[in-house]
C-alpha cells in the first residue's frame, strides 16, 4: 500500500522533469535513472540515484522532493525530513512543502522525547517515564511518532523488570511493588494498543513477583487494586485471576469463595479449584 501512495506521488515529479537536447547534466541522468529504476520498483535503486543526482546538483528540487518521498515510502522518516526540509528551503512558495518539512520536524522531536523517557527508565526514573510516553501515545496525532512511542514502551518493560528485581535483592520491597507496578501498568498500555486480549507474556513474570514482592514486605493486599485494574481490562488474562486468587486467601479471613472462582477462570487444575470450594462450605458452617 505505501509503495502505491508513494508511486502516485514520486512519479508525477520524476515525469514532469523535461528532456533536455543535447547533453543531459550528471544530475540529470541521475535523476532519469532514477526514474526507470523506480518504474521497475526497485525503491533502494532509485534512491542511491537520487542522492547522485543531488549530490552532483544540490540545488535540483525536484530530485529532493523525489528522494524525500521515496525515503517515507522505505520507512526512513530521518531521511524524508531532511529531505522535505531541504526541499522547503530551495522553494519556499511551495506549501505543501513547507507543511512536510514542518511535520517531520514535530515527529523528530516526539521521537527525542520518547527518547529521553527511556533513558529516564534506565536511570531509575520509571514513574517518570512511564508517564511521559503515556502522554506522548494519548497526545499525539502522528502516528509515526506514536509508534516510536510504542516502541520505546516495549523497550522499557524488561527493563523496568530488572530494576524491580534488584530492589527485591535490596529487600526495598515497597520500591520493588512500584517499579512492577508500573512495568505491568506500561504491558496494559501496549496491549491497548496492539488491541490485544491478554497483557502480553512480558507481564506474567512481573505478575507473580510483585505478589512475591508484597508477601516479603508484609503488604501482601497492596496488589489489589493492580489486579482488578488487569481483570477489568483484561478478563481473562489467565496469570492475573491467579495471582488475583492469591491476594484473597491472603485475606483474614481468606475469601475462598472469591478465590475458587478467579483459579476456575485462571485455569487452574481442578482438584484446587474444588479444594478451595471445599475450605470456602467449611468456612461458612
């Protein structure tokens, strides 16, 4: 589909490039190759010509324009900004131009700000930057930029992971039930996303250490509100209602009854299922 949308834009530009008599300039013929090339889909081919054909005429519009949307159709955004902005400065009449070349701009910044949160999540920050590519996915209408986001979030989560795991090493149980929360929270955000039906596997780990986490430090309720935020996203997230199940018997009493039904729904085998169903008729008598 992009090679499509970008074959309906490239080739008026390349075609409306007059043949000259006599000697073709050497950013001429670059640029006809490129033609021909591009004709043949060969997008990679009439790219190199074009930087040729720019490289021996710096100032030819048209070949700027052309590489430009050749780099969006190859997913190369760096490129096509640079391209466009080049484009904008050699012919400042042209608004659609200047509009790309502004856009491109907006996305390099959304991409260093996605950025910039991930190195924040490295460096320990990770409510931080958990939050601010939050905000970039819900504010902005590029949806290059959401990507970068995206990925940037998907990067983030085996890290926030690994901070976790030394704050439990630390005994810093409180930091640790933090940090997975957020590290879980971030695993929502991504299956929103991608419209997934269950977090994906990346938060099963963290599911379970975070209850291992909240045991250690005496807190062992402090997942709940995580979890049945998880449930009432994701019903059938299997690990959830397990984990779910277990912050229930860690009630005083516990509540076998709540926790039979989330091991059921979990999955689990059976005979625990009705071992628990089992402890819930004894509690009632």
């Amino acid at each position: 589909m992009r090679t499509v949308m970008v074959r309906a834009l490239v080739l008026p530009i390349l075609l409306a490039i007059p043949l000259v008599s006599g000697c073709q300039s050497e950013a001429k013929k670059h640029l006809y190759k490129a033609e021909d090339l591009f004709e043949k889909r060969d997008l990679e081919g009439a790219k190199k010509e074009l930087q040729l054909s720019i490289k021996a005429d710096p100032n030819d519009v048209d070949a700027h324009k052309s590489l430009a949307h050749i780099d969006e159709a190859l997913g190369d955004d760096e490129g096509a900004g640079r391209e466009y902005e080049a484009a904008s400065a050699l012919d400042s009449t042209d608004q659609k131009l200047l509009d790309k070349a502004r856009l491109y701009k907006q996305l390099e910044a959304m991409a260093n700000s996605s950025g910039n949160a991930l190195d924040d999540i490295k460096a320990g920050k990770v409510e931080e930057g958990v939050r601010n590519l939050k905000d970039i996915m819900v504010s902005t209408r590029i949806p290059a930029a959401r990507q970068k986001a995206l990925r940037a979030l998907g990067d983030a989560v085996p890290i926030i992971e690994k901070i976790g795991d030394q704050q439990v090493q630390d005994k810093k149980y409180a930091d640790a039930i933090n940090t997975y929360d957020q590290g879980i929270r971030a695993a929502m955000l991504l299956a929103r996303a991608h419209k997934m039906d269950t977090l994906g596997p990346d938060a099963d780990p963290m599911m379970h250490k975070i209850n291992q986490a909240a045991k250690a430090g005496g807190t062992p309720d402090a997942t709940f509100k995580l979890f049945n935020d998880v449930i009432g996203d994701y019903p059938d997230d299997k690990v959830a209602n397990l984990e779910l199940a277990q912050v229930y018997l860690s009630k005083t009493p516990p509540d076998y009854d709540t926790a039979a039904d989330l091991e059921e729904r979990g999955g689990a085998p059976d005979d625990e299922v009705r071992k628990l169903r089992d402890q819930a008729k004894k509690h009632h008598k």
